[in-house]
C-alpha cells in the first residue's frame, strides 16, 4: 500500500498543478509536438491498434490519451487527481471523442491490450513498483504490453541541470518523486516472467519542451538531433528519458 503520507503530497502537487498551469502549458506548441512524438512511439512499440483497449495509468488531464484515442479501439485513463479527470473529461467533451473513459482512482475494470504509463513510475516507491507487475497481470490480457516512460538516473541534461537551472528542475518536481535506474525497472517485469526491453527516448527535446514550450521548430530540431544521437550505443546510457516495453507472457 502507498505510503498516506507521500500520497497526500502527491494528490496536492498535483491538484495544484492541474488547477490551471498544466492546461496552459501542455496546450503549448513543443509541448504537444512531444505528445504527439509520445504517441506515435507507443503505436509502434505496442503494437495497439483499432481494435484495442488501453488503460493509462497516472493519466492526468489526459492530453496524451485524447491524441491517441483515434488510433486505438478503447482508452480508460486513471488518475488519483480529482482537477486532472474534471478536466480530461470536459477536454474529451469539447473535441467529441468518444471512445476514452478518465477514472478518478488507481484501477480500471475489464482486461486490456496495453497499460501505458507516461512519467508515471517515478513517482511510486519502490515497494510499489516491485508491486506493479503483479498487478497489471490482472488487468493486461495474455500477451498484453506494458509500456512507459520514466526519466533516468544516468541522463546527462539531469546533472546539468541541478547545477545550471536547480530552481526550473524544482518547478517540475514533486518532493518525493525521483529519477530511475532504466535496467532495475526493466528487471522488475523481466523478474515477473515479462519480455521486458529498455529503450532510450531522448536527450534534450523533452527537456527543451519543458523550457520553452512555445518554440516548435527548436523541438522539432531537438528531436532530430536527439534521433541522430540514440544511433551511438555508448552515448544512450545517458539519455535523459527511458521507455520500457514489457510482455505479458
């Protein structure tokens, strides 16, 4: 079970940051740009398609869920922030998509094709993440995919940044959240009997969208050069976000 403690913090980081900045900010061009980038990786490493049903976990206001709803058959997003659903759902309202559901909560019902779960695992501890697999299994049909992306404790834009711009890194971050080992996260679901895998996202794009969200074309030259960059296997171990793709067996 969570800490209640560390819960509490949580719920109110993040009610106070969906009670206004995080419409505004995600609504922002490289913002979007990246979720849109999000989605498209999760189609091509999941598999998922028109006759899918996803589940999102930590879903927030839903931003990245609504983008890819048209490509899947079903999206049930859960999240803990009641401001987060409010807004998911006005949001799903407004554009006529129909085929998302937003929970206010931590669980879904049914069985599904594919979990998500976007900046999601590194605010859970680690009793909660060695949890995790376990759970999923009652939710992720046979051969279901997992799949999420977390920040690395090996990124090179971490360690610049706590040195350059400390009080934008605190902006982003809530007291008990914390970057990742990409391996020991992947050996979580591996040790659960998934085909679990690591991949490297990025190095400055995210980050650069973070900053300056209203700079598209520098996000769109960002992730260029990021693609150019992730070819080089010895500079990947210090990508600053990492996806991993877990089977269900």
């Amino acid at each position: 079970m969570p800490d209640p403690e560390v819960l509490a913090r949580e719920l109110a980081y993040h009610e106070k940051l969906y009670a206004g900045f995080a419409q505004s900010h995600f609504a922002k061009p490289a913002v979007r740009a990246m979720r849109c980038h999000m989605v498209a990786r999760i189609l091509h490493l999941t598999g998922v398609g028109k006759d899918s049903r996803v589940l999102s976990l930590g879903c927030g206001i839903g931003d990245t869920e609504l983008l890819l709803a048209p490509y899947v058959g079903e999206i049930v997003g859960v999240d803990l922030s009641p401001a987060a659903i409010r807004q998911a759902r006005l949001d799903a309202d407004r554009l006529g998509i129909r085929n998302v559901q937003f929970v206010e909560g931590t669980d879904a019902e049914g069985e599904f094709d594919a979990a998500i779960a976007i900046f999601f695992l590194h605010h859970l501890s680690d009793g909660d993440l060695h949890e995790l697999p376990r759970q999923l299994e009652r939710r992720l049909a046979p051969g279901g995919v997992f799949y999420s992306l977390d920040p690395s404790r090996r990124r090179l834009s971490g360690a610049v940044g706590r040195v350059l711009i400390p009080w934008m890194m605190k902006r982003y971050q809530t007291p008990d959240e914390r970057e990742l080992d990409p391996e020991w996260t992947a050996g979580l679901f591996r040790d659960a009997g998934y085909d679990s895998r690591v991949e490297m996202y990025d190095f400055g794009s995210t980050p650069l969208a973070g900053l300056f969200p209203g700079w598209s074309w520098g996000y769109g030259f960002a992730r260029l050069f990021d693609d150019w960059l992730l070819r080089f296997a010895p500079l990947r171990k210090r990508g600053s976000n990492f996806e991993v793709v877990a089977k269900r067996p």
